[in-house]
C-alpha cells in the first residue's frame, strides 16, 4: 500500500503528462497569491520565505492592479490568497484589498473566495467581525500543542513588538484565536506543515485538531527540506493511519483526501510580490534556499501584464524549469527532485486508499 520510490516515480511521470489541474477548459477557478508583507512574528523553522521587520509592503497601487489583473480571467470562480509575512500586520492595506476585490466592477458576479493566511498572533474580535462581512476563509497555520509550537516556531520581535499584549505569550494568544474562531461565522481551517524531525506526528496533528473542535484539516510535509527514505515512509504511513481513521469516523473534514495539489512543490500557482513582480509562487516560498528560482520563475510585472490566462505554466514546464535552474548533482536540485517524488507518493497514497475503501474521489470538495 505504501508506494515505492519506482512507483513514486512513475506517478509523477503520469502527473506531468496530464498537465495541469489549473490549465484547459475543467478548470473552472483561477487563483492568485498577493505578497502583503514580509513581517512576520514568527520565524517557523520550515518557512523559506524571507522576512523583513521594517521592508516594503505591497502599496495600495499595486494591490489595486494585482486584483484589476486576477479580474481579467475569463473563469467562472475566482480565489485571492493573501499572504507574507502576516497579512494581517497590514491591517489597513488588507482591508483595502478586500473592498477592491469584493466590489470590483470586473467580477460580474462570479463567485470569489478570498484565503487570509495567519499565524493567528493579531486574530482579534474587532477583526474577526471585519472579516465576517467579506468572502473570507482563514487559513489558520498551525503547529499542535505548546510544545510542537515551541518547537518549529521561534517569536520573533521586530522593531515594533506593540502586538506582544501584555506581553502574554504567543502561544496564549494563538490559542485564544483558535478559540474566537469557533465562535465566529467566518470560515477557517487550521493547516498544519510537517518537517522531517516531525515525520511520525501526523496522526499526532489530526488527533490534537480534533480534540481543539477544529472544523478543517489540511496536513502537509514541509518542502524544500531533504527527507531521508525512513522519514518519508514514516509520514506516509501516519497519513494512511489518519485516512483510515477518518473514513471510520470522521470529525472533522480532512482536505487530504482531495489530492490534486501534489506535488506541492510544483505549485502551479501565480504569486505578486511586493514590488509588483508576478512570479510562479515557489520562487517566493523557497527564497531563502533556492534564490535563483526568483528569476527562472519570473513571468513578468504588473506593469507589462494585461492578461491573466495565458500567464500559468503547465506542471511539465515547471518541472524542467525547476529542475534545470539548478546544476545536476547539486544539493538544490537533488533536493527539488526527491520532494516532487515525495509529492507524487503522497498523492498516489491517497488515489490508493480512496480505491480501497471505496469511497468518492474528491471527498469534501
């Protein structure tokens, strides 16, 4: 049941072929990622985006034109992820993006989802009432417990630590949202990364969300970190062991069972930094180890764009793109590499299960 690294292989073959899961004519909702603020609290051991207390933050400009430009999709449903850095320390530029997209005279009624990404420091109820009044779906990131959170997560304090209330820990107030949130009406899910060291915590996470009453799940293995053949197998077992758990009963709803985003490190997605470059969004999620992405991933700049459809690459191009920016034998490469593998096993772990126990293929969606 567990895949192989030949079958892993042979998955990821049959994935490039297909494509893309975002390209022709079934792909009915087209997304895309704006780069609020690279401040952030935290610095979590498993995020390669690179921080800055004090740098630039997207301008309303360029927000506006990130948006005008995701309207011009001829697709039936649009999604607009926010992200950094925490989004939600740019509360007014935040706000702004959500009147502008919400509202804007492009949309024609399409149905549009907006994904606030945080670590949930700044998750108030003042906010929260904000936040209720848009399309808005949380995507809360979260490590478990206050042990797992001391562990992948350091506080970070920048130059302006206002946010640390009363100095009450992080984690308190982390804990604190989570709870504000299964009050509120606005939705969430609680997505939870898992490094290598974590490699047999994963029914440890789907254990801890359920205990907290959380409504969604998504687990993922973190990328852009080199996993040993043992972990891997570790992991992919711990999910096998959750699928299974929750097909018999589910409390919560699992997004893993929808697998489509595998392998996770060939993300076909569109991100806008800052500055106002468009890139493919692993040249920001994996900067601070693999940098050369930021060129061989450039698509252009908002400025010299004016069509949205044509600017995703299939998963092949990705592929080699990412492949060849870096040298054969490399650390980087062979690191890019063993995740896609990794991806592919994930997914196919999950089409296996599914199979076995015969149930839908898209459960949840």
């Amino acid at each position: 049941m567990i895949p192989t690294a030949q079958e892993a292989e042979a998955r990821l073959r049959a994935t490039l072929a297909r494509g893309s899961v975002n390209l022709g004519a079934r792909a009915g909702t087209e997304r895309l990622m704006l780069m609020l603020t690279r401040s952030c609290h935290l610095r979590c051991s498993y995020c390669f985006v690179s921080k800055t207390e004090g740098g630039p933050v997207m301008p309303a400009a360029v927000a506006a034109r990130a948006i005008d430009l995701l309207m011009k999709s001829e697709r039936p449903r649009l999604e607009l992820q926010l992200f950094g850095g925490e989004p939600m320390s740019e509360w007014e530029r935040l706000t702004q993006v959500l009147e502008h997209a919400t509202h804007h005279p492009e949309r024609r009624g399409r149905k549009l989802e907006v994904i606030l990404t945080t670590n949930g420091v700044l998750l108030d109820e003042a906010r929260i009432a904000v936040l209720e009044r848009y399309p808005v779906v949380i995507l809360f990131s979260l490590d478990g417990d206050r042990a797992s959170h001391r562990r992948f997560r350091v506080v970070h304090r920048g130059p302006d630590a206002a946010w640390h209330e009363d100095d009450a820990p992080t984690y308190d107030r982390i804990a604190r949202s989570l709870a504000r949130l299964k009050r509120a009406k606005v939705g969430w899910f609680m997505n939870a990364v898992l490094p290598p060291s974590a490699a047999t915590e994963v029914e440890e996470r789907h254990a801890w969300a359920i205990a907290q009453g959380v409504p969604r799940l998504q687990l993922n293995y973190a990328v852009g970190m080199r996993w040993t053949e043992e972990q891997m197998q570790q992991y992919l077992v711990g999910l096998r062991a959750v699928l299974l758990a929750d097909h018999e009963r589910s409390e919560l709803q699992l997004f893993n069972w929808m697998s489509d985003c595998e392998p996770v490190v060939l993300s076909d997605d569109l991100i806008v930094d800052v500055d106002g470059t468009v890139l493919h969004d692993g040249a920001i999620f994996l900067e601070r180890s693999f940098g050369r992405l930021k060129e061989t991933y450039r698509r252009g700049h908002l400025d010299g764009l004016d069509a949205f459809d044509p600017l995703r690459w299939s998963l092949q191009t990705l592929y080699e793109v990412m492949r060849d920016t870096y040298p054969e034998g490399s650390e980087e490469r062979g690191i890019l590499l063993q995740n896609m593998r990794f991806g592919a096993a994930v997914d196919l772990l999950i089409q296996r299960v599914t199979q076995e126990l015969g149930r839908p293929p898209s459960r949840g969606a």
